[in-house]
C-alpha cells in the first residue's frame, strides 16, 4: 500500500511540475507579447487586436496552469493563521477532508459546466467579436476543463501525501521551486 501510495504521488507530483512548466513558459510567452504589443504601439502607432487577445489568452493558460503547480508546492492561498500552527497529522487530516469535500467536489462541478462551455464555443465556431481577433474561441475555453482536471490530479497528490503523512510515511517537501528547471 505504501509503495503505491509513494508511485501515485510521485506521478502526481510530475504531472503537476509539467503544468508548473508550461505555466512558466505562458507567462514568458505572454511577457514578450505584451513587450512587443507596447513597442509597436508606441514606436511604429500599430495596433494588433489579435495580439491583445493572445494577451489574455495566455494570461488564462499561466493563471489556470499555475495551480495545480501552486498545490503541489503548497503555495497556494489558504489562512495560515491556525493551520501552520498544527502538528503534521492535523493538517494533514484538514487536508485530506478538505480534499475530498471542498476542492474535487468543485472540480467535478467546474469541469463538467466548463466542458459544455468549451463545447458550445466549438459547435458555434466561436471566434472573436472583434475584427482582426483571433479565431476559434473554444481552444481558451477548453483550458478551463482541461487545467480543472489536471488541479484534479494535483488535488489527488494532496491526498497522497495525506495519507503518507498519516501513516508516518516520510515525503520529500514540496516547497522547492527548483523543480522547474
């Protein structure tokens, strides 16, 4: 049981370090976008609404990709008042139940709403209202379920290291952004 527990963590874990990496790489991406979106504007008056699409495009990819990286590193945003206050055990319990009855029930509910709404953009061939915008709007959209799943997946790497904890398991700390690179 321990050793499959310890696999499945380290399958999450990796999972999770990809999305971190490819989060990276869309806010790097959207850094030299929004450099060359100002210096053309300014210096050569060109404006480009495609551009500025892509602007948020991959601001949405950075922001719904950075999660399950910020879950696996335990850098997400929670009230530490009391909870960096309790032993290992507690707040490996209060992970585990808020695990199982607060986040997958969520992502459960944003993944199957999310993919009807990634699937109406694509049956209505849904593109920019504006023209010069970028075409095909429901390859954004689908980055809702999909980044839902994969905080899924980096949620079931909380409930592993749950139940490692518990069962006096020792896990290497998450918290070393070394990972990326």
């Amino acid at each position: 049981m321990t050793t499959l527990l310890l696999k499945l963590d380290a399958s999450f874990n990796f999972l999770a370090r990809i999305c971190g990496a490819l989060a990276a790489i869309a806010t790097l991406l959207l850094v030299l976008n929004v450099f060359y979106d100002v210096v053309m504007r300014y210096a050569f008056n060109e404006v480009s609404i495609a551009l500025q699409e892509l602007e948020w495009h991959l601001f949405s990819v950075a922001f719904l990709l950075g999660i399950p990286y910020a879950l696996l590193e335990n850098s997400h945003v929670r009230v530490d008042i009391l909870y960096e206050r309790w032993s290992a055990k507690t707040q490996a319990w209060v992970n585990l139940f808020g695990t199982l009855f607060f986040i997958l029930p969520f992502i459960i509910l944003v993944s199957y709403y999310g993919f009807n709404f990634a699937m109406d953009a694509f049956n209505m061939g849904e593109g920019s209202g504006d023209p010069g915008g970028l075409p095909h709007r429901w390859l954004i959209k689908s980055m809702i379920p999909v980044s839902f799943v994969l905080i899924g997946l980096a949620s079931l790497g909380l409930i592993t290291r749950s139940l490692l904890c518990l069962m006096n398991v020792r896990v290497e700390p998450q918290h070393n952004s070394s990972h990326l690179v």
